[in-house]
C-alpha cells in the first residue's frame, strides 16, 4: 500500500510548489510518485511537467470521453505520474461534485494510484465543502499535511484544517511552515503545531528561486538542484517518506490562536 | 488519444429516475425499511407506492440547513428511529441528488450506527441517463454485502445491459420527446381480435411482462385464452408466458409462482415458458426462436407486457395486438408494425401489494363481449 498523503492549506500559500518539490525530490530518491491536482486551476503538476498544461480529468468528462487511464496520467519529472482533476470556470457549477466524481473515476480506473510509492493530493484552499475532502472519505488519504505560514489569517485557515480533519477522524502527520517573513514565525509555526497535537517538519524559507524556476515551468527540485532551498525540500521529502504516526488533531480557540500569533 | 463517447441522443423528457430503480431493486431483495438520504418531496410517489407493497420507506428529510452544513446527523437519527420502530431484518439506505452534490457518505452513519442487521447502501442520484444504472448500484452493493452471488450479479447486469438496448431502439429511450397517446379504442381493438378468433385463425397469446406488472398483462392472456375457449377455439391459441419461477431476485420468483398457479387454477394452459420475470429484455428472443420452429405460419398475436422487446423476424405477417401500460410506447409500437396497440392506463400502481392477478380494462372487454355467446 503506498503512502497517500493530503496536503492542506490556505489558499495561495504555497501549497502545489511545495507538493511538486516534494514530488521531485522522492522521484530523486527513486521512489515511485503520483501527483493529484485537486485544484479547478489545475496547477499542481505544472512544474513537473516543464509548464506544460495537461487535459483535466473534468476537461475530458466535459468532451463526453469514455475515460481511460492513459488519457489523464502524464509522466513528468523523473516519471512522477501527474494527473489534474481540473474543474469548472470560477462562478459556475460544483468543483466540490467535480473532485467527488473524479475520485470514483480513478478509484475504477487508475492503477497509477496503487502501483506507486507516494501518492500526493493537492487539495485547494481549505477544506469548503464535502468535495473538498472526497480523497479522505473514499479512503484514498491516510496521512493529512498541514502548510501555513506564522501570519494570522493563514494559520487560521490551518486551525480550521484542523476541525475538518478531527470531525473527519483523520490524522495529521505534520505541519508545514512556508514562510512569508513574519516575525517570530518558525516559532509561531512550531507552538502552533505542537498545541494542536503535531509538529513542525519543515521550515521552507522565503526565496525567490522557487519563483524563478516555476516562471519557467521548473520545481527547484529540477532547475536548480544544488540550491539551498532545493536541500530544504530534499529533508522535508526524506522527513514525509519516513515513518511517523499521526494523532488527530485538536483545533485551537480563536483567542489562543491569536494570542500564538503575538508571541 | 482519448476516444469520444458516440454522442448520444437528446434527452428533453423526464426520464424513469436512477433513485426509484434502485428502491425497487431494493424491494425485490427483501429489503424491509429503505431510507431516502434527500429532502423530503424526493421520488414521493413511488415511495409511497412501494409501502403499499410492503416495504416502508422513509427519508431524512434534508432542508436547506442539511444542503448547506450536511445531513449526516439527520441520517443518523433516522436510521435508530427506522430500527426501533420498524424492527427491520434488512435496511437500504438510497441517495438523492441533493445528498449525493453535497459528498454525504452513508456508510459514516452506518458505522456510528452500527446496526445488527445488514444495510444495503446505494450512492446514487437521478443524473444517468439510464435509470438500469440506479439497478445496477443497488446490485452492486446486495453483492458486497454477500446477499446475492457473483452469478445472479452477473446475470442481471446482463438483462439490465438488455432492458436498457430495448428502450433505445423502441421503447421510451428511443426519441427525444415522445407524446403520450391513449392508443386504439380498446372497445373496437376487442371486436377485431374476436372477429379473427370467430373466423378460426390461429393465434399466438404472449405475455412478456416486467416484474409485477405481469399481475395485470397475466389478465389480458387469460382473457384471450378465455373467450377463445368460450366460443369453440381454444385449440386455436398457443400460449407463451414469461413465468420461470426459477430465476430471478426472491420476489420475481414469488410473484412468477403465485401468477402461473392463478393461471392454472382458471384452467389456462402453458405451452411454452420463455423466461422468467426478469427476462423481459430477453425473453422475446427466446419466444422468437420457438415461433420460428413451430407457428411462423400463425395469423395473430397478442403480445402483453413489454411488446417491443419481441423481434419482429417470424411475427411480421402476423396482425398485432399489442397491450403495454406506457402511453408513450404507443408511436413507437405502431412504427414497428403492431396493427393495434392498446394501453392500460395505471396499470404498475394497481400491481402493487398484490398476490394475485389483477383484471385489466382490456381483458375485461374481451369478457364482456362474448358474455351472451
């Protein structure tokens, strides 16, 4: 059984560069890797696949395909399998239902989430709706990530990952920081962690090289491998692959989660 | 490269829903409480129909508070209160649209419940464009929890694939919108049919009927072999009846045993079983067979049930009386070539709750029309 992990998070908070960097860095390590794109943006794997755009899952469901499995799993770095569930236009129809009905589809039809080591999700924002948490309810998930930065808004959107994922009984296995320059903020991250019942595996600096690389359709990982930021990434893969347990996680009172934030 | 699905036809009618399929599938597995996860006015005619036959259903009743923060506390608590009360030996819990957009997954509920007896959960909503597809869900999850084989799985997903290719090419599936049509007078379509049976013609009396609706059709084939009878020439008919009582869910088995020992009971005869109850879809196939061996030179059939699953090869010289209950099969009956067709108007809800047959508007025209011969 491969590990299938969820990566949660504000939106905009680095979410899919982490996930693609983390992708890439197992697939350095010869670990067989499968990348998911839960985002309607259909994001995730863009990095992987040198910013080229693959057909969504929705994309093809829209045309009226009879989908196969080769039609939707790309391979991109190092083989790591990209696939990008893709959704409607902003404003319109379900991404929730979209991400639901994509789920049962790979369940049928996909082997690239089985004969695999790692299978990352890329989850959109925090958890909105039902849809949203589809990969964890259809029993695909069975570790939840948590990114944020020591800001306030986003670590609020963290806490409340961290309701959905205790009303879900899912564990969390770790809390991400990708840092945004506050003050006190590996601190912050890391108390935050630690209150509702995890810890803080990697402090991802602020740096402009992740940036630059994906501007050319690149993960660190790939474009500049020797860069400092690209050894944060490595340990953060090494520390993801490793074996831990997670606990579920216990959400914190809005006045403790600001009072974190002053520290 | 991805291959396109062949574009399929329009669909401008309201279609038979996916969610009732598969709360009559539930019913003919013996399933004695079925809960509706949805708002309370979904699929409400036939669950009400469905508890005149035995079965209770009930529903959780979601409103626009469920829609937005989730039903699962409401499924919950109509589940304890359905095992409660209705003490069930087996449960279905069904899907609705509204359920089904949200991502509600029953089986949370179940496994908070914990209930003692099996629960059959069907994740379906009333968006496929075949409502076989609501069947075959409900299959699907009676499978997995081992209360029918691989091989009764496995033979009604083929009948189903049948039913669904029958209705495309003449049945309901068949156009985009099909007007609703009365057919011919039954009053007239009778004299007709006596005319020929007088004149000594030889006659084929079919029943191929869905399920229970054979209650009724059963009506019409007794009818026929009646009045031939009454005036001198009953050796005149063959009858052929969908009846097997070996095959098929515990309920069409039943029903198919409870049928043909009415049948007997009035003295009609059985010439030849072409299948079960289940095997509508197929069943005309294997009559086709047998009228091409044996009666291709008959001059008249009354075909019951479901006429335009019977091929026309060895019936088309033949003068067709056909009788369904769906006034949109009516057009498409005639464009087959079925001289006569005739409705039975509300036929399924008046078969339901049933043990025994039940007269229909046609076979009681052909009664009273040789009443004084």
């Amino acid at each position: 059984m491969p590990k299938q992990i969820a990566i949660y998070g504000k939106g905009g908070i680095g979410k899919s560069s982490t996930a693609s960097n983390v992708a890439a860095a197992c697939a350095d390590e010869g670990y067989r890797v499968t990348i998911i794109g839960c985002d309607p943006k259909s994001d995730s794997s863009i990095t992987l696949l040198q910013g080229r755009r693959i057909p969504t899952i929705m994309d093809l469901m829209r045309e009226g395909i009879d989908i196969k499995e080769e039609d939707i799993v790309f391979n991109g770095y190092k083989g790591v399998k990209c696939l990008e569930i893709g959704g409607p236009e902003p404003g319109i129809g379900c991404a929730g239902r979209g991400i639901i009905v994509a789920i049962s589809l790979l369940k049928k039809i996909s082997r690239a989430i089985e004969d695999t080591d790692l299978v990352i999700y890329d989850v959109p924002g925090d958890i909105v709706c039902g849809g949203f948490v589809a990969p964890v309810k259809k029993g695909l998930v069975n570790e939840a990530y948590v990114l944020t930065s020591g800001e306030y808004m986003p670590l609020y959107a963290a806490n409340n990952i961290c309701k959905g994922l205790s009303r879900l009984e899912m564990t969390l296995n770790g809390v991400i920081c990708n840092s945004r320059g506050a003050l006190n903020e590996e601190k912050i991250v890391s108390e935050f962690a630690k209150e509702v019942g995890s810890q803080l595996l990697a402090f991802i600096p602020k740096d402009v090289l992740v940036q630059t690389c994906e501007r050319d359709g690149y993960s660190v990982i790939e474009k500049a491998p020797d860069s400092q930021i690209a050894a944060v990434y490595r340990k953060l893969a090494k520390s993801i692959m490793g074996k831990r347990d997670g606990k579920i996680p216990v959400p914190l009172d809005d006045a403790r989660l600001r009072e974190l934030t002053r520290i | 490269m991805p291959v396109k699905k062949e574009k399929e036809p329009l669909i401008m009618h309201p279609r038979p829903s996916s969610i009732v399929a598969a709360l009559y599938t539930l019913r003919d597995l013996d399933t004695d409480v079925v809960i509706l996860h949805g708002p309370p006015g979904c699929s409400f005619k036939h669950a009400r129909l469905l508890e005149e036959d035995g079965m209770r259903v009930v529903t959780t009743s979601l409103d626009e508070t469920g829609f937005v923060f989730g039903g699962h506390d409401a499924l919950v608590e109509v589940l304890e209160k359905v095992i409660e009360r209705f003490n069930p030996r087996r449960i279905g819990i069904v899907g609705t649209c509204a359920s089904m957009i949200i991502g509600e997954e029953l089986h949370e509920a179940v496994t908070q419940v914990q209930p003692d007896v099996p629960v059959i959960e069907v994740d379906v909503h009333a968006g496929y464009r075949d409502n076989t597809k609501g069947v075959v869900m409900a299959l699907e999850s009676a499978l997995a929890s081992g209360i029918i084989s691989e091989a009764e799985f496995e033979r009604q997903k083929a009948l189903l694939k049948e039913a669904t290719l029958v209705e495309k090419r003449h049945g309901a599936a068949s156009k985009e919108y099909l007007e609703p049509n009365r057919g011919d007078l039954k009053y007239k379509v009778a004299g007709r049919l006596l005319e020929l049976i007088k004149q000594g013609k030889k006659g084929l009396n079919i029943l191929n009927a869905k399920k229970e609706t054979a209650f009724m059709f059963a009506d019409i084939n007794l009818a026929v072999a009646q009045v031939a009878q009454k005036l001198g020439y009953g050796s005149n008919i063959v009858n052929m009846v969908n009846l097997d009582d070996n095959v098929g869910l515990p309920k069409n088995r039943r029903n198919a045993r409870e049928i043909k020992d009415d049948l007997k009971e009035k003295g009609f005869e059985i010439h030849h079983i072409i299948g079960g109850l289940d095997e509508y879809p197929v069943a005309g196939n294997t009559a086709d067979r047998i009228i091409g061996e044996k009666y291709s030179d008959y001059d008249f059939a009354v075909i019951s049930g479901v006429p335009h699953a019977l091929p026309m090869n060895n019936i088309n010289n033949m003068e067709l009386f056909s009788v369904t209950n769906g006034p949109r099969q009516v057009v498409p009956l005639k464009e087959m070539g079925h001289t006569h067709v005739v409705v039975e108007i509300d036929l399924h809800p008046k078969t339901l709750g049933v043990s025994h047959i039940v007269e229909s508007e046609f076979g009681a025209t052909l009664r009273e029309m040789v009443k004084d011969a």
